[in-house]
C-alpha cells in the first residue's frame, strides 16, 4: 500500500521568505508520480507541480520546485517568495502504476502567510 | 480554472437519504475519478471511471456507485447516507487512467 506523509499540520512564514513544505512516501512500486496541490478556502484542489520517479531532475514551475530525493523517499516543496496569496492548505499525493488509479494524499499543511 | 465542473455546490441531506452528485470532465478528458475529503484530511480516493466502467476502487462500501457518460460526464451516487458521509466531494478528470487529474470545486454535502 503506499502512504504520503506530511509532518507539518501548520507553518508561518513572513511575506517574501522562502518556504519548504515537507512530504515522504512510502512505496514498493518503482514507477510512480508526484504531485503538489494547493487548496485554498473555496475548496477547489489546484494542481502545482509534478515529479515522476524516473525523471533525473527536480520540476520546476514559475515559484514552485519539488526537491525530489528518490532514496530518501522525499519530495519537498519550496516556494520562493512568498506572497500573501500563497496562503492555503497543501497536499502531496502520489499515484502509482498498477494502484487503483487513484491518487493517495497526504493529511496536508496548512500554510499562513504573514505581511 | 481548470474546465472541471461538479454541481450542486452545497447539499443538506438526512439521514438515510440517497444523493446523486455530478461532474463535467475537462474538454478532451475521458478519465473521471472521484475522492472525499472529510473536515481537516486528505482526500480519499474513492473510485476511478474509464471510458464508461469503472476502472479503480479505494476503500469504499458498495452504496457509494456511480456512472460515466459516453460525453465522459459522471455521477457519484451515494445510498443510506450516513452522519460519516459529510464531506466535500471532489471529482477529478484526467487524460487516460494515469494521466495528470485535474480537479473541479467539489461539493459539499451535510447529512444531519
């Protein structure tokens, strides 16, 4: 079974600082997906960024970038700075071939960003 | 935006009752799954739909069911609602059973 674990139910940042959110997984399946997502108040899951297991280097989106250590079995994200707009729940989820197709989530963080 | 539609938007239900949520996949999708998100967790995957069968489960009892359109649309049906089943209801549709999900605003149903 795979499992997304996020240490950090909350953080503060000032505004303009950089941030890392942690995630681990756990799982046997050596082809598999990372994803980011952001959940603002309203609900909807907004899509970040995105690591596969064989990709040989980190994504980078605008901001965003996933600090992926496959033998550690960590995919972090870091936001470079922050902006007040930043501030929402995040979750990591992983899919894995051969799973049930769905994504596995993690419980989340909840990001506040102060000015 | 992400061009994934789910209506209605709030839901009050007893009980009992039975619920039927909708879901428009993104143009060009034919990939629709479904996940609840119960207060303060991560979503839970609740069931996978392909091209008009249902192609992955997660840990769901059988009155959660559901159905995909041949316009890729869905529905999530849920049977002899429970106090448990509040939740906000997220569809996500993807291009092929692997491919990226893209999720729409959910639903929010209470059961009281």
């Amino acid at each position: 079974a795979q499992k997304i674990t996020q240490t950090q139910p909350g953080m503060f940042v000032q505004e303009k600082e950089a941030v890392t959110l942690d995630c681990t997984y756990d799982t046997s399946d050596p082809s598999y997906g990372l994803f980011w997502y952001k959940q603002p108040s309203s609900g909807e899951m907004i899509f970040l960024i995105y690591q596969g297991s064989y990709d040989q280097q980190n994504a980078t989106e605008g901001r965003y970038s996933l600090n992926f250590q496959k033998a550690r079995k960590s995919a972090n994200l870091v936001i470079s700075a922050s902006q007040l707009g930043d501030s929402a729940m995040y979750f990591c989820a992983m899919w894995v071939r051969g799973g049930a197709d769905g994504l596995t989530f993690g419980k989340g963080t909840h990001l506040i960003i102060q000015p | 935006e992400t061009g994934v539609t789910q209506s209605p938007t709030h839901l009050i239900k007893t009980r009992g009752q039975q619920v039927t949520l909708r879901c428009s996949s993104q143009s060009g999708h034919n990939t629709v799954s479904w996940y609840q998100q119960a207060l303060g967790q991560g979503p839970q995957f609740i069931f996978q739909y392909y091209r008009e069968e249902e192609n992955g489960r997660g840990n769901f009892p059988p009155r959660f069911s559901g159905l995909q359109f041949p316009n890729y649309s869905s529905e999530l049906n849920v049977n002899a609602l429970e106090l448990d089943d509040s939740a906000l209801y997220l569809c996500a549709s993807s291009l092929g059973q692997g491919g990226w999900q893209f999720f729409g605003p959910g639903t929010r149903l209470t059961v009281l």
